[in-house]
C-alpha cells in the first residue's frame, strides 16, 4: 500500500533529538524551543514565536489571547477542519461559516462581507491544503469594520501570496505572516513535523506576551502560584522543538519538493476528464500539503467510489473535510441548522487527496498516477 502520508526524518533530526535527550532538557524549557520559536517567526516574516502543543491549541489560544466575549462571531471557511469551529466555541464566541471558492477550495472572501454584522469580531482565513486565501480583500475588510485576523496556516508552511496585487508594489509574502496572530500545526503530515505541535505567530509584543502566559497556566513571573486568569497548558517540548529546528534547516529543500511533486501530480492526470486538480492562481504559490482531486460529473463515480477502487490498487487516499454545517455534533447543539454551502458539500462527496507525503518516492507517484489513470479511463 502506497501511504497517504510518510514523513521523511533524516540524520540531522536524530542528532539534535539526541543533543537534547542528553542535555536533560527533555520539557518544556530549553534553546531548541527559543530557536525553533525565533526560527520559525523569522520564516515566516514575523517578530514572535510562541510554541504550542498542537495546531488545535494554536488556534484555541489565539483567539483567547483577543478575548472574546459570549455571543462575539468569528467568521471561518464551511469547509475546513473541525478545529476552527472547536476553538471558536471553547472561547465563548459563535462559528459563522461562508462557502468555499470552487478553484481554490478557500474561503469565497466575497462571501465574507454578507456575514458581517455588529457581533462579528474576527475572520479566520484558512489556507486550504497548502493554497493560499486572497488575502488582500479579507485584510480591507478587517480594516474597514475594525475586526481581527486569526490566520490559520497549519496546511501551509511556506505557501506566498502576492500582497497588493492590484498596487504598484505588489510583494510576496509568506502564508502565517499576515493579520493579527497565525497559527499552525506540527502534526506528523505537515511540511514541518514535531509529532505533534503548533505554534502562534504575531508582531504585537503584548500579544506575545498574553499568548506566553496562557500557554503555561498563566503563572504570574514575581508571584508563581497565583493565577489571575484561566490560562491553559498547551507547551511543547523541547525534544519536539529539536526535530522542528532540523526541519527549519532544509525549508527550502522541503518546500521546492512539495512543489515539485505537486507539478508532477499535475502533469501526470491533466488529461484525464471528469478530474478536476488544485489550482495555483497567479497571485499564490501553492505548496500541495496534500495533493487533492475533485470528480467532476462525467467521471461516474464519487470520492468513496474512487477511493475504494485505487485501495484496491495499493493507493490509500483520505477523504477530503465536512463542512461544518454538516457535522453531526454542530447540529445537536442547535448550530448552522438549515444552512447550506453548495461548493463545500460538492468538495465533501467528490474530493481527496492522494498519497503526498515527503518519503514518497517519484516511482511512487507515478504509480498512484496509473492507478488513477486506470480508475478512471
Ligand atoms: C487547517 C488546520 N487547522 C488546524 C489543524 C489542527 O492541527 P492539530 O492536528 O495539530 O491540532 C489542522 C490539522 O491538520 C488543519 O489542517
């Protein structure tokens, strides 16, 4: 079977977990947190790093750092893991949902300004398997009504979008640089991995400093056993931070790879009818997290169809998201009841992704390619 997902470790991981292993350092304390923090802020553009347990975590804590207050709304993709949502409700605040953009398979922004009312306090915009949102209306938006950005950018690490592209001086800019605070997942399929971990970004020392202490229980520094808020316990260990401080050292390579096995996905089936590939606007470079397909209605069969017939050729594939509105837990408590978002359910019945992690080899890709290939023609 030809795995959706295999990281690929290497020596220089091995050596810097064994460095840490035997410097003691093994919680959370140490230098590899502080580098990976400053390391992975630096990536990305950014002035703070604040380490977290996982990108759930990640998400959760931002959105406590801008204290929400009951009923405040934050605006996210319908189509997008459940995390979002989850950190929205665990803060007190309510998920508003917009429909996905058919070619990027983000966010619709201009779907964005319908659901802005006088509760509405944040937009969080999700860079969808590795393509970047349209960044540059969200960021007029947020301006204009006075609204935070959350970003979440776990399925990005290294994707750009070209900022003010319609200005003289437009820029590229890396996905986790942009808004109020970004956030994203060290999961084991991520371009980065720790195991599990997450982190926030954001330029604004007194969110850093808010964030920092939320992490770790909200200990006060001069008076350590008093706590004056709710804090959580979402710190990473420095073991985890040593495998990210590896990766860190061969971003480019990392990401020139993902990109590269993207382009060859799309050389590969762009014949075939009846599937639709990622897209990359000419404003975003995508960076294919996980290399998705949509069927079209002339290819006769839908996702769990077409999932079935390549496992039964050694491909193993995942679904793509349910939308929030369709999530069973959501509805019991009485949330997007009679809503619907034709572009996320159609993603959700007839799309997935195919093998794409970074030990897959290129013999590998060119298998599932004939795979897909023989499903389908
Ligand atoms: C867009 C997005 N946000 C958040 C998360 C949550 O990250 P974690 O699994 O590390 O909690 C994920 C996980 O894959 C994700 O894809």
């Amino acid at each position: 079977m030809i795995p959706v997902n295999e990281p690929l470790l290497g020596k220089r991981e091995e050596e810097l977990v064994l460095e840490c292993l035997r410097s003691g350092w093994i919680s959370s304390a140490g230098k590899f947190i502080e580098d990976f923090e400053q390391g992975w802020a630096d990536y990305c553009g950014r002035r703070y790093g604040i380490a977290v347990s996982n990108g759930t975590a990640a998400l959760q804590l931002a959105l406590a750092c801008i204290g929400l207050k009951p009923g405040d709304e934050i605006i996210l993709p319908a189509f997008t893991i459940i995390s979002c949502a989850l950190a929205v409700i665990y803060n007190g605040g309510v998920p508003v949902l917009v429909d996905s953009d058919p070619r990027t398979w983000c966010m619709d922004v201009e779907r964005v300004k319908e659901k802005i009312n006088r509760h509405t306090r944040a937009i969080m915009p999700v860079h969808i398997y590795g393509h970047p949102v349209d960044m540059d209306p969200l960021l007029d938006l947020a301006k204009k009504h006075g609204l935070a950005i959350i970003e979440d950018a776990a399925e990005a690490h290294g994707a750009e979008y070209l900022c003010g592209k319609k200005s003289c001086a437009p820029a590229w800019r890396r996905c986790g640089s942009f808004g109020d605070m970004s956030c994203f997942s060290f999961y084991a399929n991520k371009l980065v991995s720790t195991g599990e971990g997450g982190m926030v970004l954001t330029d604004d020392p007194a969110l850093a400093d808010r964030a920092r202490s939320f992490r770790n229980l909200c200990f006060q520094p001069d008076r350590r056993f008093h706590h004056q808020e709710l804090g959580f316990n979402f710190r990473l260990t420095n073991l985890q931070a040593a495998l990210g401080v590896a990766q860190l050292e061969r971003m480019d390579q990392i990401v020139a790879r993902k990109r590269s096995m993207g382009q060859t996905y799309n050389r590969l089936l762009k014949d075939i009818d009846g599937l639709k590939l990622p897209a990359e606007e000419p404003w975003a470079k995508n960076v294919y997290w996980m290399y998705g397909v949509v069927l079209s209605d002339e290819a006769g069969m839908d996702a769990s169809e077409l999932a079935q017939a390549l496992k039964e050729r050694g491909v193993e594939t995942r679904p793509f998201f349910l939308g929030m509105h369709e999530q069973p837990v959501f509805q019991k408590r009485g949330l997007f009841i009679a809503e619907n978002y034709p572009v996320t359910e159609r993603l959700a019945r007839r799309g997935l992704y195919l093998p794409s992690g970074l030990a897959l080899t290129e013999e590998q890709l060119k298998n599932v390619c004939q795979a897909v290939h023989e499903v389908l023609s």
